[in-house]
C-alpha cells in the first residue's frame, strides 16, 4: 500500500499530463525510481509513468535492463505499451491502483501481463488504494471538461 500511495505523490506532480505515477521497488522493498507521466512535458507518447520509471531503475539496478525480483507500484492498470515493458524487464510483481476499462492490459481488456505465451509473468495485485487512484483521474478530467469552452 506504500508504494502506490508513494505513486499517488508522483502522480500530483504531472502538470498538464494525465496525472499517473510509478514506483520501483527493489526485491527488498527499497525504492529504485518513481515517474509521473510525461508525455505532454517532453512530447514523447512513449513517456507514460511506468516506461519512465522502468528506465530510471533500469540504469541503477540489475544488469542494465532486468529488473527481476523488482515490484512496479503505479497508480493505474498499465496499458499494451507499458505492460509488454514491465515484462520485458522482467518485473517479478505489478501492483495497482485503479482499473482502466478502457487501455487495460492487466485483466480490463487484455491481460498481457499473465499471458502464458509469454516466458516472464508477473504477480499481479490490482485495486491497491483504487478511490484515491481514480479520483486523481476524475479530478483531473473534471477540471479538463470545465475549462472547455462553447
């Protein structure tokens, strides 16, 4: 619960873009990196939350890429793009907050996280702190809809 809420402190930080956050913790529990969506910021679609901070750890723990034993704490069901990530890095364990019936590809629409196609596959806990996950979103997309004009 600690490290999606310490998710949830990256995810306030994102300005103009879509208010997510990701931690990685080390086997130990030891925070590696944390990232907040950046897409907007550096006009790069790949800089979701997850993929940053996959990369930040990345440089300082493991041999470069693998992050095995690591967790991944983020405050929303990571999409294709970010789950096919955490794989490739060989995260031991995914932990969310809130559900994406839209993009998600850890159990909403795809599951590509547990796909036994697949020679990595993480443990999985969603849910973790959702009301406070999806009211990040709400807040954010409310405020986007009231500054809409005509």
């Amino acid at each position: 619960m600690a490290a999606v809420q310490a998710a949830i402190d990256a995810a306030r930080g994102a300005g103009d873009d879509v208010p997510i956050g990701a931690v990685v913790l080390s086997p130990d529990g030891t925070p590696l990196a944390s990232a907040r969506n950046a897409r907007e910021e550096l006009g790069d679609p790949t800089a979701h939350a997850e993929i940053l901070a996959l990369r930040a750890a990345s440089e300082i723990y493991g041999d470069g890429w693998r992050l095995e034993g690591c967790t991944l704490a983020v405050t929303l069901e990571p999409c294709t793009m970010c789950a096919g990530a955490l794989v490739m890095a060989r995260v031991a364990k995914l932990v969310f907050g809130a559900w994406e019936p839209k993009t998600g590809a850890v159990g909403s629409l795809w599951d590509v996280v547990r796909d036994r196609r697949l020679s990595h596959r993480a443990e999985v806990v969603g849910g973790v702190l959702e009301p406070e996950c999806a009211a990040l979103l709400e807040d954010f997309f409310h405020g986007r809809r009231g500054n809409r004009t005509g």
